[in-house]
C-alpha cells in the first residue's frame, strides 16, 4: 500500500500548498487596502491651522508692502481702430444736446421762443449758465451773418462754436516721462489721483495703468485710498489684471501719505517710469481733504515731483459734481480733468463746464467699465460725436 500513502501525501502536499498560495494572495490584498488607508494623509486641524501659519502669516506689519505683479494674464488691449469706433459710438449716445439744437437752429425765423429753447437744451445738458450764455450770442450773430437755416450751414456753425468752446488749444498730454533729480537719481513721474469715492478713480488708475503699460513704460501703484480694505484690494486686482506692482498696507485705516511715500520710493528703485497714487476720496470737510491731500502731495514730492494731479469726475452727477470740481481745485492744484461714465448721460456739456469753471483741461474721459474703455480727450471727436 505504499503507492496509496504517497498518492494521499501528495495530494495533502498539492493541497497545502493551493491553500498556503489563495491564504497568501487574501492577505497582500488586505496589506494593500490598508496601505492605501494609511498613506492618505491624516492632518490633524491644529496641523492645518499650523500649515497656513507658515504658508500665509497672520501678522499684519504697519509697513506699506509691495505686492509683485504675478507673470501678467494680460488679456491683449483691443486694437486702436476698433477700440476707437467703439468710443465714439458710445460717445455718440451722450449727443442729444447737439442733435437738438441743430434741429432747433434748423428752423426758419427763429423766434425768441426757438432760443429759449436752445438755451434750456444747454444747460439741461450741463453746458453752465455762463458757456450757454456765450454760446447763443454766438449763433444768433453767426446764423444773422450767413442768413441761412441750411442744415449743413447751420451744423458747420454749431461745430465751430462748439469747438472753440472746448478748446483743442489746451495741452492735453498726460507727462508720464521720467526724470533725473538735482541728486542724479532717477525720479519716476507722478501722478496723484484725488475725487470723490465712488466716481471711478481705481478703474480710471486701472485702464490708465493698461495705457501706459501698452507704451511699454513700467508702472508703480500706490494704493493710499486706506479708509477702505475693498478699495486696496480692488487696486490689487487691477494691478494683477495689467501686470504691474502695487504698493498697499495691510491694515485699514493705515497713515494714506506713507503708502504714497512708498510707493514712489519702490518706484525709484524699481527704475520704474510712472508711479500712479490713487486716494480717498472723503469729502467730509474741507480743511480734512486739504489736510489729507496737501500731506500726501508733499512726501510724494519728497521722493520725486508730483507732474499730475487728476481729478476724476463722474459725469452723471450733474451740479454735484461742479461743486466737488470746485472744492477739490482749492485744496489741490489740478492738472487734469478725467471724466468718467460719459457712457451713461446725454449731458455731454459738462466738459465745457468743468474746464471753464476750473481752467484745467480735460485730459481723458471713460466710457465704460471695461479695461479699454479710457480714451484721451479728443475735442474735435467729441463734438463730432455729439453732432451725429
Ligand atoms: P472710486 O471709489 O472713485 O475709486 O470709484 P471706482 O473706480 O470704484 O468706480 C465706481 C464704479 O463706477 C464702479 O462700478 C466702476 O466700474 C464704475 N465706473 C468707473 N468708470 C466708469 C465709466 O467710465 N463708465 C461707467 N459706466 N462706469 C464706470
């Protein structure tokens, strides 16, 4: 019977061994599920909170920092034709005062009922007593002298008088060229942004910055508008959108003039050309705004001159924004009007007003809310625009 023993040993052998291989393979399965459980990072919340310690501290510094421009997303500036047929459609929309009075002015006989008319149509659109005033002597002598209510005649009449009014002899070049300071150091230009909150200053900074940055000139932003952590923040995002540095503190309410400081001390150092200061805009009092304004005028000019100073003005707020004009002019020396959201009335006069109430230029106006919608004043496509 020896055959039958080694026949059952080998089976028993054969077994063993099929049931030691399938026990083997249960278990590397089971090791590898585990495994796989506790490589899986377990972090503890005090761990995490540890993490984002190192990563981002929670300390806040009272100095001004300066926060890199990441490798800019610049989307590409739309070209200057169409850019420019854009503007002048959306310009367009605010020429209903030119529209009117060519219709009125088209009339035969005018009556003194006609130029009650075209004088309501003036200042309705926010031309100003004054300008309006000087603008109807000067049609009824010319439509007198060319005696015609041809409506060519008549446009050509409308347009000089329009233009002479807006000026195209002003200067209105933004001076954005560096310099070099008595002690042989480079001086960035300045340009300091004053207005009331809310009537486009960062936007107006944000589409300027793109301007310049397309001219291939290096840009520094001074976020002193610290009243407001949006405001900062919202400079933050215009200088990641176009590619350029911005200058800000971290805490609300820090000193407006030390951000300034800084941020023409980072532009000297980064050799930058243009260093644009964007403000509060509080118009609590006079003596503060002046306050506030003249002492962050001088520590800028500490570091290097101020060449700018634009005041933004939002072209829908009428009288009101007169009477800001007029303030801010005391408190500040402007040079430069920018004047925003023409987009948005039909009360295109307010150039005319603005500049003869505060003999200063208007240097750009916006026409919307987009990156490109920043034009330099062009007086003879303004009133162009107005008239079509
Ligand atoms: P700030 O408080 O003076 O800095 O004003 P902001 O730059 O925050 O602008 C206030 C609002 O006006 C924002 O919603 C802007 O998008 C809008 N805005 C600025 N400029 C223009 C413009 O030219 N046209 C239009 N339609 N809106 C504008």
């Amino acid at each position: 019977m020896p055959e039958t023993l080694y026949i059952v040993l080998a089976v028993i052998v054969v077994l063993g061994v099929v049931i030691g291989l399938y026990a083997g393979s249960k278990k590397r399965k089971g090791d590898q599920y585990r495994l796989d459980e506790t490589t899986t990072p377990v972090i503890t919340d005090e761990e995490a909170r540890a993490d984002q310690a190192v990563a981002e501290p929670d300390v806040v510094s009272d100095e001004p920092v300066v926060e890199d421009a990441p490798v800019p997303t610049l989307e590409t500036p739309e070209s200057v034709p169409s850019r420019m047929q854009r503007l002048r459609a959306r310009l367009a929309r605010s020429g209903s005062m030119g529209k009117a009075l060519l219709s009125i002015l088209s009339r035969a006989d005018l009556s003194e009922d006609d130029w009650d008319e075209i004088e309501e149509t003036l200042l309705a659109a926010d031309v100003g007593l004054e300008a309006s005033d000087d603008l109807m002597e000067k049609l009824r002598t010319e439509t007198k002298v060319r005696g015609t209510t041809d409506t060519s005649v008549v446009r050509e009449i409308l347009r000089e008088q329009l233009l002479a009014l807006v000026d195209p002899s002003l200067d209105r070049t933004l001076d954005t060229t560096p310099g070099v300071g008595d002690d042989g150091q480079h001086h960035p230009a300045t340009v300091l942004v004053v207005g009331v909150n809310g009537t486009g200053k960062t936007t107006t900074i944000g589409k300027l910055s793109r301007v310049l940055v397309a001219e291939d000139k290096t840009v520094v932003l001074g976020a002193a508008d610290t009243f407001r952590a949006a405001a900062a923040e919202q400079l933050a995002t215009w200088g990641e959108r176009v590619g350029v540095d911005v200058v800000r503190s971290d805490i609300e309410g820090a000193d407006p003039a030390s951000v300034a400081f800084e941020a023409v001390a980072e532009g000297r150092k980064q050799n930058a050309d243009v260093v644009v200061v964007d403000t509060a805009g509080r118009l609590q009092n006079k003596a503060g705004l002046m306050d506030e304004l003249g002492k962050i005028k001088r520590v800028m000019e500490k570091q290097a001159p101020v060449r700018e100073v634009l005041l933004v003005i939002d072209a829908t707020t009428g009288q009101n924004a007169m009477s800001q004009a007029k303030v801010f002019s005391e408190v500040v020396g402007i040079t430069g009007i920018v004047l925003t959201k023409l987009d948005g009335t039909a009360k295109g006069g307010i150039v005319i007003n603005v500049q003869r109430t505060l003999g200063v230029p208007v240097k750009f106006v916006g026409l919307g809310e987009g990156a490109d919608d920043l034009a330099p004043f062009d007086p003879e496509g303004f009133v162009d625009a107005l008239l079509n």
